[in-house]
C-alpha cells in the first residue's frame, strides 16, 4: 500500500472502449483504484496521438498527479503470437493468412514475424504426419494489410474483407485496437465460409463466438499495483 495518499494519472493513446490496448491499460487503472482504495486517485484522458503527450503529461502534472517515477515496461506478446500461429497453421484449410497491421514498427513487426515462425511449425506438423505435401507447403502464403493507425475500426474491417476476398485468407491476425478484424471472421462464419481470427489484449469471444480460436490477453492491474505500492 503506498505510504500516503497520491493521485496517478494515465494517458491512452486510443479510447478506453476500444476493447484492445487502451481497453486492458484502462482495466488495470481500474484494478489499483479498487485495490488501493482511499490512498490512490486515478485520473486518465483516452485518445492522445504520441506527438500531443508532453502537454497532456504537464497537464496532469498541474492537477496534482505526483507518480514522477520514469520507466518502461511491456510484456512478451511475440510468445502468444507464436502460439496463435500454431493454431491458424493448423487448421486453415486455404494455407492463406491475413494479418491486419496498425504501423511498421519494430513492435509489430514482431509480432507478424512471431505469428509466420507459428504458421510454419503448424503447417510442418501436418507434413509430417501426411496431410500436407510439400508442394501444399509451397503454396502457403502470408499477406499484410497496414492501416497506419492504432484504432480506425473501418480501416481494419476493410483490410480484413480484403485479405479474405483478394488471397483466400481462411485465418487473420491483427494488431489494431477494436474487434473489427474478429468481427469479420464471425460474418464469413455466419455466411458459411470458414474465417477464423483472435482476441487482441483483452477478451473479444462475444464479437465472434463462432470464428474465436484464441488470443493475446494482457493483465496490467499487477504491474500497475507494483509501480504505486513501491
């Protein structure tokens, strides 16, 4: 528990609905205002593009949030990429990927890299055990679609739809902040046709109960509870 009452502040680079990054960043600033009730303040302000945060950052400064600790963190997302790549090489039936991408970053990058080296090992397994032939693994193909935005849910439907339409993409990745590109999926599912995508960061099952495989999931509340206890 921190030793006197402080008043933190966070600042989101997408809204706090988007139901990805901002949506899980913002259920862990949620999490320390419940677990430190009475000696932790929470304030936020949602959809700041990266090159409007210092004076977002000396805004909240001026409000009285004291948190003057600098310091990065992250978690290891290219590991569960690799497990969704396992999944999608093992059951797409086209051996054509989509992945939907927010900005060519090394972060993203990434976890498009992570998610192929799964698709490979999956695909692989199927060769050896005899349901795929060398000339099917020759015919896999993985197309990207950037949208050059974190959050722009009609950007990311489109690429979507496009990587389904133009490549014959039966499973699709993505790293843009909404359920656009899972919510696609569910549509082709609906219609018959057999898409399959993720969760992003935090749970989107409801937005594609039927072409839900798996996903990324991130719970910030214990990094958060670390940073203000100590």
């Amino acid at each position: 528990t921190p030793a006197k009452k402080i008043k933190a502040g966070w600042i989101y680079v997408g809204p706090i609905g988007d139901y990805g990054w901002t949506y899980a960043h913002n259920a862990g600033r949620e999490y320390v205002e419940k677990r430190f009730a009475g000696t932790v303040e929470t304030v936020y302000i949602e959809s700041v593009p990266e090159a409007e945060c210092l004076p977002k950052i000396e805004s909240l400064i001026a409000e009285g949030c004291e948190i003057d600790n600098m310091g990065t963190y992250f978690a290891e997302l290219y590991q569960p990429y690799y497990l969704c790549g396992l999944v999608a090489g093992a059951i797409s039936q086209t051996l054509k990927f989509g992945y939907v991408a927010a900005y060519p970053i090394p972060e993203v990058v990434r976890h498009i890299n992570s998610w192929v080296l799964g698709i490979w090992e999956g695909l692989w397994h199927r060769y050896k055990r005899g349901d795929l032939s060398l000339d099917d693994l020759k015919k896999a193909e993985v197309h990207v679609k950037w949208l050059y935005s974190w959050y722009d849910p009609p950007a990311a439907t489109d690429a979507a739809r496009s990587l389904v339409e133009m490549y014959d993409a039966d499973v699709l990745a993505f790293t843009e902040d909404s359920p656009a590109t899972l919510q696609v999926a569910e549509e082709y599912q609906k219609a018959g046709r057999k898409v399959w995508s993720y969760s992003h960061y935090s749970s989107m099952i409801d937005y594609g109960p039927t072409a839900h495989l798996m996903g990324q999931l991130v719970d910030w509340g214990l990094m958060y509870e670390y940073i203000l206890a100590y």
